[in-house]
C-alpha cells in the first residue's frame, strides 16, 4: 500500500492520512478568513505615509504597494491551474 499510496490520494487531501487531520482544512480556511478581515481595507495613501513616517526605505515601500496593489491569485481546477486574474476582495485600495 505504501508504494502506490502517493498515485491513490492527492498530496493535498488531509483526512484518513497519517499525520495528517481533517481539521486542518479548517483551521486554514479560517487563517484566510482573519487575514481577509485584517487587511480588507488598506489604503495604500496611508500605508505608504506610516512605512515613510517609520524611516521605511523608499526601495521597501515601493516593494510594499507593489505586493498590496497588484495582487492577483490563480486556483487549481482538477489539479490544473487557472490563468491569474487581479484580486477583487481582500487587500483594497481606496
């Protein structure tokens, strides 16, 4: 069985897996969800003035609006990915 396990059960299942729990998959969703809630709204405006105001580096804030204003995501349907496409929920930008 442990030669063919890894042809039988995708790498991302978690349940009846050794070492692996079904919770898991919970207790991810629900990272994704706090973090959606902590940065639903950042406007970039202040970010860019507080990181300034902290002595952030101009290279730094500059790779700072570049990872919060440009993000896109891409989702494996069928074990294949999708094309990226821009994110609409999540960080924002006023």
């Amino acid at each position: 069985m442990r030669q063919v396990i890894s042809t039988v059960i995708y790498e991302a299942q978690s349940a009846f897996v050794k070492d692996r729990q079904i919770l898991d998959d919970i207790l991810i969703a629900n990272e994704v969800v706090d973090f959606e809630k902590a940065y639903d709204y950042v406007d970039l405006g202040y970010l860019d003035d507080v990181t300034g105001r902290m002595m952030f580096p101009t290279l730094w804030q500059k790779w700072m609006k570049e990872c919060v204003g440009t993000t896109t995501s891409s989702v494996f349907v069928n074990g294949c990915p999708i094309s990226e496409f821009p994110m609409k929920r999540g960080v924002k930008t006023r």
